[in-house]
C-alpha cells in the first residue's frame, strides 16, 4: 500500500519507512517558529518553568514580530522587547517588522519535505511548498524549541483534485472559500487537504500557499501541494539547494476526493460571522461597506497586490471608505514599489501600512468600531475579530475588494477591467 | 482526576472560535487573571462573571476552532470549568487544553437534550454522562492524559516527572 506525500514527510521525520494513518509518532523537527502573539509566553514557560537553558538548534528556531508591529501600546513594547532580548542571548533569527511570519518562513526558510512546527494556526501555509507545516499552542512549541521533537499522530488525507481554467476575476482565495465554504469549518478536522490535479500543477506558489494557508480554516492539521519544478525554482532562486521532494503515491490512501473545476468558480464571499459561510459575489445582495483590507498571510503578496491595482489604477475609493494596503512582506513591499502598485494605491486614496498582520489580527492597526463592515483578505471574519464585539467582517480576493472600495458596497470584480 | 463529579451546565453553540473565547484586544493583559474577566466577550459578555468553579460547558461541534492562542484554554482552566462536553473539537485547541489542564468530553447527543441550567454528572471511570434518568457515553481519555489534566496540564506534569 502507497503512503500519500503527507504521511512520506512525517515517515521520514519519524525515522521510519511507513507510516500509516491514526498512528501516533514522535517526529523530529526542521524548523520551529513563533510570533508576537504568543511567544512571552513560551519564553515564560522555557525560563521560569522548565528552567531550560538552551534551544535545541539555534539556527532552527526562528522568532518573529510581526502581530503587532510597531507596537501601539507599551504592553506590546515589552512582549517585543523580551522577544529581542531572548534572541539576542540564545543567537537565533529574529525579524521584526520584516512581515507576516508564514511569508518570511517562506521567502527564508522552508524546503520541501520539511516538517515545520510553529506557535501559530496558519503554520499550514507551507505545504505551498511541499513542506509540512502544522500549528500548535505555546507549551507544545516551548517544548519543541527545547528538545526538538513533537508526538503528533499521522492524519487522514482529503484530496482535492482541481481541473480547469480561472476565469478573469477569479483567484486562488475564491476557489479557497468555496471548498470550506462546502466542506464547512470542521470540514477536515485532524486531516491533511492535498490540493493538486492539473490546475494545481500550472499554479504559482503564491496561489499554493493560499490554498494552503486557510487548509486550518476547515480543521485541517496542514494542507499541502507536491513540489515540483515551480516550488524547486522558488526556493533555488533564494540560495536553498537541500530538500526532498516527496510526492503521494499511485496507490496511496486517500479518505476521500473532492473534484473542483476552476471554469465554474466565481468570485466567493465568506459572509459573517464563519469562514464557512460563503456565497457567490452575485448572491450577496446590497452590503454597504466602512473599510477594505488588502494583506495578511493568506492573502498579502505580489500577484494578489497586481490584481487590485489593476482594478485600482486611476480610480478614486469611495470617499467614505477606508482602503488598507499592507504588503506581506519586505519584499512583496519592495516589488510593489518597483511595479509601480505603491503609487496606483497611494493615488487611488489607499492607506499602505508596513508589512505585518495589521487588520487580520484586529489589534493594532485598522481596528474597526461598532456596526462597522469590513470586507477583507484576511483568514477570518470570526464575530469581534477586526474590533468591536457588533462589528461585520467579509472575507473576499484582493481584487473583490479593490472593487468594493471604489463603489462603497461588496462588488463583483468582473464588472472592472481585469 | 476526580473520579465522579457534577456541574451545573452553560450552553454554547457550534464554532465556538477562539476570537470569542478571548478577543486579540485582551491577549496583552498581563496574567490569565485580568484575561479570565472577558471570556466568551463578543458573544456573551456577562458570562465570565456568572462561571462558578466547577460549572461544565455543553456546546456543538467545532469548539475551539481559530487561533492557535493559548490563553483560550487557559482561562477556561482558570475559571475553574471542571470540563467541558461538546460534539467535536478544533485540533490545536485539543491539545492546548489537555496541555493546560483542561479536561475535553466529546459526545454528539448531550447537547440536544440538556438546558442551560441542568446538572449532569460526569463519571470518569465508566466513561458516562448522567442527566436525569439518561445517560451519555463518552470516549475514554488514557490515564496518563488524565495525569496531566490532575496535575494542572504538561508543564506542572514534566516538572514532576522530572523532580523539579
């Protein structure tokens, strides 16, 4: 019997030549990393309670500000200050203000085949790549970050098979929130989504990793697509030689498939207050909004940048709307500006804020107040998560977005030039 | 463990998300404590006040879904919850909340017939919820997990284990 991709990486991380589903596992881990949501915490558990004194590998073990960043209150100001001190004294990477987490482990770190452990739920980003990514709460990290190693059971996987062609104004985020949209949050819970088929194949590893990224928004453990010479390319071009490149085999297990044909996919909306609950652009009816975002790990980097500023492009906002542009990365911010996006969304009336989690995290920048409606890119539109506890969020593509920003009201993309 | 115990019972629903078992705003608060106050804010904000040491949350499935946010198990500890009783899990909050000393029961038929208010007891050893004259089976958690849970979840565990 064949093992699919997921159960090769976790086999090979186990020292094992088989793994099968519902087996438990102590796997050792390539990289582990944690961000300012949480990492005080881990320091707290490490120093004071474990009393550890050392990481398991300096150069695996990676912090990252970017939850709140630059800090808006002097509470943060410490989380980040105890952040920069422990990495200081344990030698390990550090980044702050650099970008999303996810988008720096991807653009610096991670390699296909890896098994990547971060203190953060959308770790599952990397299977963008091939790699193994699953999230996990402060203890678990600050015992990885010491020893090295997790126990983790192998999961099932779903596989989603996607055939077919994007229409004009329809992206990766949509065909994203439609499969939780008919899966539903719980959809994959414990499981890994393998996402491929031969539109899989043709896609870029920006459209991968969003894919992967919301795999968590359904339940999933991780979501992954196999590498192949798009993800080989991607991380050669950034000085990464050694990986390995597993992929399922003909005979692998799979619990069940799930078929998608992108030349049926519209533009998708995840209506509040669930992920889940999403309906086609055309569906929604007239909602009026107060603020747009364009950013996060899902949703931040350069093709989903191009595509709103092709809608935005000598175009005024809604001069009652507020549009928040936040580039995912250092690098995504810096391609931008040399394609001239920076400047279409300057004069289109957008906010550009630094890189980082902004209005997805709903704590430091962008924060929405009561009976406000945010339509977003982020991962969420939980009830309270963008600000007030009676506040709306919508999820939708960048692109959507853009178009809703410049009418006041949730807006069909194809109705613009794209 | 507490073999055997009974609670008074708080309903939620479905999805229960980690943004509404503690909002972003008040993750920066400096101890659990500050933090246990605003349990549940967004969509019930009296509740937090109204939790007695020992009460049990019935709710759907999915609870815990979201943030990989730690703290959302741990004022649910903090508050003293003997343990909570839903239809099915998010996946890193399971592991939270055993890590922290929290004590999960999955059944899917409990929650359709009890009431806000209800007593149930719950009895470890025979894996049963009781309400009433009715009875609810639930999976049985291993020894060592429910070790963890007594000894205030995997830290305190270790420590002991290890005699520091």
């Amino acid at each position: 019997m064949g093992m699919t991709m997921g159960e090769k990486i976790l086999a090979r991380a186990s020292g094992k030549d088989l793994v099968k589903p519902g087996e438990i596992i102590t796997a050792k881990v390539d990289l582990c990393m944690s961000n300012d949501g949480t990492t005080h915490l881990n320091i707290d558990i490490f120093e004071n309670q474990l009393k550890a004194e050392k990481v398991f590998d300096p150069k695996k073990v990676i912090f990252i500000v970017d939850h709140n960043v630059p800090s808006e209150s002097a509470k943060t100001a410490q989380v980040h200050k105890k952040m920069r001190i422990f990495a200081q004294k344990h030698d390990i990477p550090f980044y702050e203000g650099t970008g999303v987490c996810h988008q720096i482990m991807i653009e610096d770190f991670v390699v296909p085949g890896q098994l990547v452990i971060a203190a953060d739920s959308h770790t599952c980003s990397y299977g963008g790549l091939g790699a193994f990514g699953t999230g996990v709460g402060c203890t678990d990290f600050t015992s990885v970050m010491h020893t090295g190693e997790i126990w983790l059971m192998v999961p099932e996987t779903l596989k989603f098979e996607i055939e077919g062609s994007f229409k004009a104004g329809v992206y990766a985020r949509d065909l994203i929130l439609k499969i939780i949209g008919d899966i539903g949050a719980n959809g994959a819970n414990y499981r890994i989504m393998e996402f491929g088929g031969p539109a899989v194949k043709r896609f870029t590893v920006d459209d991968r990793v969003v894919l992967c990224n919301m795999a968590v928004e359904a339940g999933a453990k991780t979501g992954l697509v196999e590498p192949d010479q798009t993800a080989i390319d991607y991380v050669e071009a950034r000085g990464r030689h050694d990986m390995n490149l597993f992929t399922s085999d003909e005979d692998a297990v799979y619990e069940k498939t799930y078929q998608y044909n992108l030349d049926e996919l519209e533009p998708m909306i995840a209506i509040p207050h669930c992920v889940d609950d999403v309906v086609g652009v055309t569906q929604i009816g007239e909602v009026k909004i107060d603020q747009g975002f364009i950013g996060s790990c899902n949703n931040g980097r350069i093709e989903e940048l191009r595509a709103a500023a092709q809608i935005l492009q000598g175009k005024k906002i809604d001069p009652y709307v507020k549009l928040l542009i936040s580039p995912a990365s250092k690098a995504v911010f810096l391609e931008a500006l040399a394609e001239g996006l920076i400047d279409i969304f300057v004069e289109s009336g957008a906010m550009v804020l630094n890189p980082n989690c902004s209005v997805c995290w709903g704590s430091c920048q962008g924060v929405i107040g009561e009976g406000e409606t945010l339509i977003s890119t982020g991962t969420r539109n939980f009830k309270g998560r963008a600000g007030h506890p009676n506040s709306s969020v919508y999820l939708a593509s960048a692109a959507t977005v853009a178009a809703s920003a410049l009418t006041g009201k949730i807006t069909d993309p194809r109705g613009f030039a794209v | 463990m507490k073999e055997a115990f009974k609670g008074r019972v708080w309903k939620l629903g479905d999805d229960i998300d980690t943004d509404i078992i503690i909002p972003t705003q008040f993750l920066a608060l400096k101890t659990v404590e500050d933090m246990k106050k605003y349990a549940f804010n967004p969509l019930r904000p009296e509740l937090a006040a109204q939790i007695q040491p020992g009460d049990i949350i019935v709710a759907g499935k999915n609870f815990g879904c979201g943030s990989s946010r730690e703290q959302a198990p741990e004022i649910l500890a903090a508050l003293k919850i003997s343990c909570i009783i839903a239809k099915s899990y998010a996946r890193i909050f399971y592991r939270n909340a055993f890590n922290n000393g929290l004590l999960l029961l999955e059944n899917n038929e409990l929650y359709d017939y009890c009431s806000e208010g209800d007593h149930v007891s719950v009895q470890l050893e025979s894996s049963q919820v009781l309400l009433g004259e009715k009875s609810f089976e639930v999976a049985s958690i291993p020894t060592d997990l429910l070790q963890m849970v007594e000894a205030g979840g995997l830290v305190p565990f270790m420590r002991k284990r290890n005699g520091k």
